[in-house]
C-alpha cells in the first residue's frame, strides 16, 4: 500500500507535465505556416552554424560558425564543400548582418568586425571593440536602416540581472561608433503576458527586421520562442517553437518577399539544417 501511495502522485505529476506540453500553444505569425518548412541540410563544416545571411539570389546563403573565423557561402542545391574566406583567427563568433553594402560579423563578446575584401584570396576584417566594463554574452545582430546601425541583443548582460529586461546595444554604420546608451530594453513580463509561461532570462540568439512589416522578429533557442517586438523593443507576438522542428536556432534571414530562412545547430544528435518558410500576404 505504500508504493500505491507513492505512485499515486508521480502519475499525477507525469499526467500534469505531458497536459503542460499538449496545452502549450505553436501558433504561427500572420503569413507563415511554422509546421510546414521545407528542410536544406548543410554540410559537417557548419554543423555549429550560428548566423545567416541571404544573398540576393536566394540560393546562396553567407553563414559563419561559431568556432572559425570564416564566412562560408552555403548553395542550398549544391552538395560540394562550401568555399570560405578567412577573415580572422578562431574564436566565438554568433552572428552575421549586412546594411546592404558592408558585412559584420558578432563575437559573443560583443565585438564587431567588418569583413573587407571578401571572396579574395585578401579577405580581412577590422574589429571593434565593445567599449562598454561588465559581463555581456551577445548572439544577436542586425541592420535598423531608421537608425544607420547595428542592433546587438544581449543574451546575458550584467546589467540585466533581476532587472526583468533585455537590452540592446547599437553600432552606428556612419561613425563606426557604439552607442554610449542602450538602444532599448525588452520587458520580459510581456512576452510572459502572451505566452502564459514563465520566463527567468530571455535570451535572444538572432533577430531581424521583416522586409515587409518592418517588426522585428527575434528568435530565442533557450527559450524556443519567436517573439514579435516593433523597432523599439515593445512587444507584439509570441509564439512558442516546437523541438522538433527548432533543435537550436541560431539565426534568421528574410527574403525580399518576407520568405523566412530560420538555421538550426546541429542538437540531439540530429542534423544542422536551414528551414524556409513560405510567406503568404
């Protein structure tokens, strides 16, 4: 009778925690279906892929990993060895932006570097250093054309701590300068306000503005989340992502006409990939 008594509550406990995960809502944002990707698998060198960019032709896609110093050009219909350019030695690198004419790759640190010369035998960057004291992990870039500059997202800054925000940083394309300001702070009771779970950090690992709605979509791997702010950091939407689908998303492109590129690392012994999305107005 005392193991009965026992297993009565374990049972109720396993019964609650998979209701938890039926319950849980995986809607999608207007104009994209997230159950119905079509699935690119990219090669052992970018199994740590960590950042995207997409090229104008769409089929080629400029990515780094978070181990080399290197961009990598990925043709999803290929399967031959991506070619890559060397513009720095080794280190943690987690995203890469473009505004349109010049290249910058993230360190988790939050340096920058400007790739120059890029597809030459010449390939280099110039790096700038994140001038600001304190403990700061960042994933996170983008290009805000409103402001001239790049968006970094803090994934773990000190500044954050038991504060219930998210800031972000930015780096004006004009004077290569960082701001001496955050840009803005996301409230992370909002994104719990729409979820209905209960978030400790958010923590970003790529964002990008929609070509089209001109919002900023931000995806999270630790939290398996896409959530919706506008330019400034408020936010709109949130959807849970399912582990399926999203083993660990690091980065996110969009195309011209608002199709959705999303990268996965490699995790749980599955394959990195690169999901598309449809957009449908």
């Amino acid at each position: 009778m005392r193991i009965w008594h026992l297993a009565i509550p374990l049972i109720l406990l396993s019964c609650n925690q998979f209701k938890s995960r039926q319950d849980k809502n995986f809607g999608s944002p207007k104009g994209y279906d997230l159950r119905e990707p079509v699935r690119y698998y990219v090669r052992q060198s970018m199994q740590e892929i960590s950042g995207i960019v997409l090229a104008p032709n769409e089929q080629h896609i400029l990515a780094i990993n978070d181990e080399q110093g290197r961009v990598f050009s990925i043709d999803v219909t290929a399967n031959k060895p991506y070619p890559s350019w060397k513009f720095d030695k080794s280190g943690d690198y987690e995203d890469i932006a473009t505004d349109g004419k010049d290249l910058m790759v993230l360190k988790s640190n939050g340096h920058l570097y400007e790739v120059i010369n890029l597809f030459t035998d010449s390939t280099d960057a110039v790096s700038y250093k994140f001038r600001e004291a304190g403990k700061r992990e960042f994933e996170s870039l983008y290009f805000d054309s409103a402001r001239n500059s790049m968006i970094m997202v803090c994934k773990a800054c000190e500044e954050d701590k038991g504060q219930r925000k998210t800031t972000a940083y930015s780096f004006n394309m004009a004077t290569r300068e960082f701001s001496d300001t955050p840009a803005y702070q996301i409230n992370i009771d909002d994104i719990e306000k729409i979820t209905g779970d209960k978030i400790a950090l958010f923590k970003p690992s790529a964002a990008l503005i929609h070509p089209i709605e001109k919002r900023l979509y931000i995806i999270a791997a630790v939290n398996r989340l896409l959530v919706i702010t506008d330019l400034n950091g408020k936010v709109l939407e949130a959807y849970n992502l399912r582990h399926t689908t999203f083993k660990q998303p690091e980065g996110i492109a969009f195309a011209p006409n608002g199709d959705m590129y999303i990268s996965n690392e490699s995790a749980d012994e599955a394959q990195a990939n690169i999901l598309k999305f449809k957009y449908h107005h």
